[in-house]
C-alpha cells in the first residue's frame, strides 16, 4: 500500500479522528481544571556539619565529615521513622496528619558525598506544605542529639511560602497535548483497524483493482430527494395520456 492510499484512508474518516482528538483533548481539560486537586511542594534543607567534642566545644576535622557523610543514610531513616514522624504529628496538631500521613507526605534526600539533605514535603497547599516539611525538620534536630548522643545537624534552610508556588500536579498546556497526541494515535489505529476489517467495494477504482477488469457501467447513487421528484412526475402521467391531433375534416 503506497503512501498516498494511506492518505486516503485518513481522509476518508477524518470525522473520526477529530471526534477522538476533541474527546480526549476535552476530556483532559475538565480533568485538570475541574477534578484535580491540586498539590503543593515545599522544601527545606538541613546540614550535617558540627559535633561538640567532651568539653562541649566544635570539633571539625576531615575524619569528622567523612564520619557525618557516612551516618546521613542513618539520619534519612531515622527521619521516616514513627520516633520522629509521631513526634511531629503530637507537636503540631494543627497540620492534622498521622505519623503514617506524614511518612507519605515526606522525601528526603541527599547528593553523592554531600553533607546536605533536603527535606520535601506535599501538600493541599504552599502553606501546608511548608509548614509540614518546617515541622519535621525542627523535631529532627531536636531530637537527634537524644538518638545519636550527638548534636551535628543544622537547619540550613527553612521552606518558604510564595503566592507564586505552582501545584506539581497540574500543567493542562502538557497534559492536554499528551492528549492530544494519543487521542491522535488511537483514532489513526482505529480507522486502519475499521479499513482492515471492511471487505466493500464502494468506488469504480476498487471494483476495477479487485477484478482486474475494466467497469463496463456504473449505477449512480441517486438521491432522495431526485427520487421523489422523478416519482411525482411519473405519477402525474397517466395510462393512454398523450397528445392527439385532430384531423379537419
């Protein structure tokens, strides 16, 4: 099959791929503005940089940092855990989550060899969620020292609300053309499925390449319309009417 019959195919059901590009491309849009919810991210980061020696005083050295580089990945579970999560949800009952809400609701992570971690935490709102990832923070660093008998955390960043926050899961202009884009590749599937699965011959051209033969006649397809003007001008014709000359005698 050349390239141009397969261009005629689409062509011939192009009703059919545009009703299911609108469908989906609509279908996207109530989605995203009408039943998503949307959801908010915040951020705040902490670092582990400082451990007091007997006397109380800061001890830094390289042993120390490579020492605090290799205990994060302790740290990162100790901040998922019902110990500190629990902690949160008795502190600040007024964000109104579980410790297993919270659980879901945080990330945390850390770069290769970094003594950072960065703390993420979701939410209905930039408010909440700022609130949420500050409060698990501030319960993490007070808490350690209890944990780890060793005071090395600090808070290097706070999240920060901003009128200018965008929900994460809400982009119509993406998800419409993703739409867009399969309802695209559905509709062309189906018409060459429908194409495949028809056995009918309906044009001149397909009779003649089925056959082999040249069409010797075509009956065309008349029209309802033509058919009930040509009924009423037989019925208007009677039996032995005609015209008849008179003879003068």
């Amino acid at each position: 099959m050349e390239l141009k019959e397969y261009m005629q195919i689409l062509r011939k059901r192009i009703w059919i791929i545009v009703a299911f590009v609108a469908v989906a491309c609509i279908g996207a849009g109530v989605k995203n503005y009408f039943f998503t919810v949307p959801v908010y991210e915040a951020n705040a980061k902490l670092i582990v940089n400082q451990a007091y020696n007997a006397e109380g005083f800061p001890s830094l050295d390289i042993s120390s940092i490579q020492t605090n580089i290799k205990v994060i990945n302790s740290y990162i579970e100790i901040i998922k855990s019902p110990a500190i999560l629990d902690k949160v949800a008795t502190t600040y009952p007024d964000l109104g989550m579980s410790g297993n809400q919270l659980g879901q609701n945080i990330q945390v992570s850390t770069a290769k060899e970094s003594q950072v971690m960065s703390l993420t935490a979701t939410g209905v709102s930039s408010e909440k969620a700022a609130k949420t990832v500050n409060a698990v923070a501030k319960v993490f660093k007070a808490q350690i020292p209890a944990i780890m008998k060793v005071d090395n955390v600090t808070i290097l960043s706070e999240a920060k609300p901003t009128d200018s926050s965008r929900p994460i899961n809400v982009n119509p202009s993406l998800n419409i053309l993703v739409s867009f884009l399969v309802g695209l590749l559905l509709a062309i599937g189906f018409v060459f499925l429908l194409e495949y699965l028809d056995d009918t011959l309906k044009t001149e051209d397909e009779l003649e390449k089925e056959l082999g033969i040249p069409a010797l006649a075509v009956i065309s397809k008349i029209k309802k319309e033509e058919a009930r003007i040509s009924k009423q001008t037989t019925s208007q014709k009677q039996v032995g009417d005609g015209q008849y000359a008179t003879v003068n005698q």
